[in-house]
C-alpha cells in the first residue's frame, strides 16, 4: 500500500510550546481524508510541515516517502482564508500560476471548472464573494494535477450554500481520480459524508486515525459529535 502521507514522532514547537507532538500518521494514497480538531489542535501545524512550509522540531513527515521539499510539485495547497493576490483577477492567476508550474498546469481545466461555476474570470479577485474566492484557490490548486492535494479549513468562514457548493466542486474534482485529499476542519459534521478517513487532533496530539467507517463510533465517544462547535 502506497502511502501519501506518512509522519513518524514528528514534532513542531514555537518556543517552549509543542503546537504538535509525537504525532504518528499513515495516510494510504488515494484517500479523501478528514482532518479534524478543536482550534489550535495544530491542524495547520500539520499541514505546513506536510507540505514543506516548515520544518519538524523532532521526528519526520514524508509525502510519497520523500522529502516534501523534494516532491513540491506533486502537492497542492489550499492555505487558510485563501490568501490570494487580491487586485488580480482569476484568469491573470491562472495564467500566472501556469508561469510558475510549467509541467502539469492545466490551464484550460482552471478555466472551465471556473465558468461552470459562474465565476466572472475578469473581475480582481478580492471583489469576488468568500465562496467565490474559495473556488478560485481550488481551481488553482487542481491546475496543477497534484497527487497530493492539502485544504486548510477552506470552508470554515464561508456560509452553509458556499460550503456545499465547495464541498461538491472538491469531490467533483477528485472523483475517479487518484489525488489523495487531506483536509481540515475543526467540524466533524462538515466532513463526515464526504470523506473516507479521519485523523483526529487533540491539544497537539494524534489521537485517533484510520478509515471513517471504522473510527467514526469511536471519534463520538471520545469527543461528542460536535467537536470544536
Ligand atoms: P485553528 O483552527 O485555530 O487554525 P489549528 O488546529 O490549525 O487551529 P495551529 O494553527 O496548528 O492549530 O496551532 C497549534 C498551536 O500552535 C496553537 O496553540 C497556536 O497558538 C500555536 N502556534 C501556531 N503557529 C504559531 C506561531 N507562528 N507562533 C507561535 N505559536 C504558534
């Protein structure tokens, strides 16, 4: 079994605090996976060390049983809050970004996923709406045909229609693919119908992982079925 993300002991600390700790993970590729806990569990601590934005303080993480840095251009990433370049409008981006990943972009599939959805390709991209602005940095992330694709909370600020609507574009986009997703949210209750794997963060700590349909029962029991609401 190919593993998309593996983490042994892995560690980060700000100061004298551990935002994660001794954390053990063993995602299978292929896999749609939750990532899941209260605030400051360390859910983006996770992240940028999977996706090389940081370095462990102890232990390791691997994506494809490699140094992150060394795959970069297997990963996609969906930072919190999408911070993209604001007064760009989403075609200028796309047409950017492809500039920056010569060897996969799909420009051409960035476009299509954003006139399917209604997204006005010519307006700057910080007058589109939050849900709006959300599919712009999905299309983006896809563009890039990544094997592994990492969302942080990208549906946390938006409303329950956006979300949906995110949700579906994901799922639609990952469909008979073999993009591996790993995705947060401090919900449960947004995740639980769409993915098939959750890893559970408590106070900087792994404390569950495995396949839903296994775990599920087990995440209630130790956290109530609205962890972080
Ligand atoms: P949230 O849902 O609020 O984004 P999270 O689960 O993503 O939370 P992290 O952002 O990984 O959690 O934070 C984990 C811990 O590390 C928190 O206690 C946070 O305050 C701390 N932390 C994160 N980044 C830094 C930093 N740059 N400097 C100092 N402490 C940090």
């Amino acid at each position: 079994m190919e593993l998309a993300v593996e983490a042994r002991a892995l560690g980060k600390r700000y100061g004298r605090a551990w935002a994660l700790r001794d954390c053990a993970l063993e995602l299978p590729a292929g896999r749609i996976a939750a990532l899941v806990g209260p605030n400051g569990a360390g859910k983006t601590t996770l992240l940028h060390l999977a996706v090389g934005l940081s370095r462990p303080d102890a232990g390791e993480v691997r994506v494809f049983g490699r140094d992150p840095r060394s795959v970069l251009a297997d990963i996609g990433f969906v930072a919190q809050d999408t911070p993209l370049y604001r007064d760009f409008t989403a075609a200028e981006l796309i047409t950017m970004g492809g500039k920056l990943n010569r060897r996969r972009w799909d420009t051409a599939l960035a476009r299509e996923r954003l006139a399917r959805l209604g997204i006005p390709p010519d307006k700057p991209v910080g007058k589109l709406s939050g849900g709006q602005r959300a599919q712009v940095a999905l299309a983006l992330a896809l563009a890039k045909r990544p094997r592994l694709l990492l969302l942080d909370e990208p549906i946390a600020s938006l409303d329950p229609l956006a979300r949906r609507e995110f949700m579906q574009a994901l799922m639609g986009a990952v469909a008979d693919s073999e993009t591996t997703v790993l995705l947060s949210s401090h919900l449960l209750a947004d995740l639980e119908r769409t993915c098939d794997y959750l890893v559970v963060l408590q106070a900087s700590r792994v404390r569950l992982t495995g396949a839903v349909e296994e775990l599920l029962d087990a995440h209630r029991t130790l956290v109530g079925p609205r962890a972080g609401s």
